[in-house]
C-alpha cells in the first residue's frame, strides 16, 4: 500500500486529522530538502526539448545535439520529446531509470520582474504576488509549523528568508566546517550572559548543533574525501547534509550559487556542464549517503525563474520565466516528465521570450506537502495563502 492509499485509508477511518495535522499513517519523519540554485539556471539546456526543432534553431551555439549513441556530448533521451544533458548521465538519469526522479517543466512563480533577489524572495516567502509583503514568513517556517516531530536545518551562512517566522532553526554554512572556535569553557560564558535574555535558547540550541555537526563530519572526514572536489564544492557538502539528516534532522534547505550564465554557457561542455556535473555527484552523493531512509524521502531542486529560450549574442542566455523543477525521492512517482506541458516552439512561448509557467510552483509544492505529510487543506493553507495544490501524482 502507497502513502496515498495509507492516507486515504487513514481518512476513511476518521484517523487523519486532529487540529488539522496528521497523526496516521504518513511519518511524520519523512525527510524533505529543499535546493535552490540561485541565478536562474538554464532549465532548457538540462531538461532539453529535442523534440523541438525550434529549440536548435534558438541556439546555433548553445544547442545540446539529439540523443545519439556515438556521441558522449549528445542528450539521453528521457521520452519522445524531451533529454536529459550528458553532464547528468552517471548521477541523475539512474535516477530517473529507476523512477525515483521526475522533471516538471512549466514551472515557477508568477513573478515577472526577472530579478534575481525579488523573485528568490517571491518563492521563499511564498506568498501572493501583488498583496503585502512579510519578510519574516518563509514557507519553510510555516511547513515546520503544521508537522509534529520536526527537525529542520538551513545548511547555509545566514537564516535564509525561507525559514524566517516561527520556532528558531538552526543554520550552518556546511562547506566550510571547521573545528570551533569557540571552546566549550567560552561557550559555557557566553550562554551564561545570555542565560536571562529571549536569546538564551537561540544561543544554546546555536552551540549545540554546532558542536553536533562538528562531530559528525570529523567522524567520517576519511569517507568524505570520496571523490570530493573540494571540501567547498556542493559535491563535498551533499554528502555531509545527507549524513546529518540521515542522523539528525528531517527537514532541509540548501543553496547552490553559480547559475547566471549569460556568457559563454557552452553547451554538452563548458561551465553550465560543469556545473551540472558537481550539481549531480552531490545529489548522487546525498542519495548514498542517506541509505535505506532514501524511499522515505523527498529532493527538490528549483530556481528563481528559467532563461531566455533564445541564445543571446554573447553565447549565453537572459533572465527569463518558466523552469524545470526536479523532483527526486526513493517513492516518487517517477521516470516520467510531470505536469501540463505544450510544445517548445515560438508559438508557445512568454512574450516571446521564454517558457511559460503552466504549474505555479506553491500548487505543485503543496501537492507534495499532502502526500508527504498528510496535511488537510487547513494547513496547507496557512503555508501557501491564496494557492491550492496542484495533484501531478508525484507521491
């Protein structure tokens, strides 16, 4: 029996709500982390529409070739009209074989400013478009707010606007751990000092993940040199979230910078296919890492907007509108290409620009925040106001 069925099961027997949250059958541990990378990646050159003979017309540079055996350059074909980019052969389409990963094309926000910060801020906030702006509410605050048994982290330098409002979570920039420097006999004063302010649990809950994460790496320091670029690439850092929230935690979010390629983007090589490369050993990395948990838990990879569909004249592309979001997890319904979709030519694009966005992206976070979860409507309300879940059968 799926987690859907489970759900449903639960629901018939008047088990699945009690104040709007779940107490049946979804676990309440399932683990679910969230990456961003920032910069707006270009979605068309990794999920490719070789199906599309407008597409390679739109990029006479840029343009991935069609699936083709005898090219290690070419896309791998995904179905019959979309690829995946070579980058990702060894890491992500194993993945997708296996249907533990799906692509969702169409997709963002319905943010048309194209700037990086205002529509990054758009999706972590989650809010309506157009209506007042809390900058203290991110949708991953309010999402710990509806579970039971939660344990969230920000593997990032500061608080992400994501996780503002609610309980304090901790946030730690996992690729540049070191040993503390602070010593416990420093700590044990500066808590003290703190000990009678609002601070005090901030601050005490603040050393403690940073004396557990510290520990945890250092004790598998050997392990993680495994093919590691470095102890600052995502591919290093993936493998040291999985760990943690394998252990620890079960409820994440990470960013990943380096994705505004207006120049010099290349195409099946070059800086987006290196990239993609590090991207996907840290995901195949975190896959690992997390073991057997890995059927109970749900990747999501997403940006602030897609690009250009045209290539521009500096061999790269612009800020754009429609993305890919990627969605991986061990019970996902995957090996498929989800959500509504109209063909990759000039016909259909957004201004004449750029994808357009078919799946609003709280609707198709929301969808996998009840199947995940089993949250009711209630609940799934107070995390995206204004947005229902949009059931792409995903879970």
């Amino acid at each position: 029996m799926n987690r859907r069925d489970l759900i449903r099961a639960s629901a018939a027997l008047g088990l699945s709500t009690v104040a709007g949250r779940v107490w049946a059958a979804p676990k309440a541990d399932a683990r679910l982390l969230v990456v961003f990378l920032r910069g707006a990646y270009d979605a068309a050159n990794v999920v490719i529409p070789t199906g599309s003979d407008f597409y390679y017309r739109s990029r006479p540079n840029l343009a991935i070739p069609r699936p083709d055996a005898a090219d290690p350059k070419a896309a791998l074909v995904l179905d019959a009209d979309w690829s995946l980019h070579p980058a990702l052969r060894e890491t992500l389409l194993p993945l997708y074989a296996k249907g533990q990963a799906a692509f969702v094309p169409f997709a963002g926000t319905d943010d048309l400013t194209r700037s990086h910060f205002e529509t990054q801020d758009t999706i972590e906030m989650g809010q309506t478009v157009g209506a007042a702006r809390d900058y203290n509410s991110g949708f991953m605050a309010r999402l710990a707010a509806e579970l039971t048994r939660v344990r969230p982290i920000a593997f990032t330098d500061q608080m992400p606007l994501i996780f503002r409002g609610g309980e304090t979570v901790p946030n730690i920039a996992i690729n540049g751990v070191g040993k503390p420097g602070i010593d416990d006999r420093q700590a044990r004063l500066i808590a003290a000092m703190y000990s009678d302010t609002k601070l005090a649990a901030a601050v005490t809950e603040g050393f403690r993940v940073r004396d557990a994460v510290y520990q945890t790496i250092s004790d598998h320091a050997g392990q993680a040199d495994r093919g590691a670029v470095s102890p600052k690439g995502f591919e290093l850092s993936a493998r040291r979230i999985g760990r943690l929230m394998r252990e620890t935690f079960n409820l994440g979010f990470v960013d990943v910078g380096g994705w505004d390629t207006h120049v010099n983007q290349g195409a099946g090589t070059g800086y987006l296919a290196d990239r993609l490369g590090e991207l996907g050993r840290g995901l195949a990395g975190f896959v690992e890492e997390i073991g057997p948990g890995w059927s109970d838990t749900v990747v999501v990879v997403l940006s602030e907007f897609g690009r250009t569909f045209r290539e521009n004249g500096s061999r790269g592309t612009d800020h754009g509108h429609g993305s890919v979001y990627w969605i991986l997890g061990g019970g996902v319904r995957g090996g498929r290409i989800a959500g509504p979709q109209v063909r990759a030519d000039e016909a259909h694009l957004f201004q004449n620009r750029d994808y357009p966005v078919l799946t609003d992206y709280r609707g198709l976070l929301g969808d996998l925040f009840r199947w995940l979860y089993g949250l009711d409507q209630a609940s799934l309300r107070r995390i995206f106001p204004s947005a229902d879940p949009t059931d792409l059968a995903l879970l």
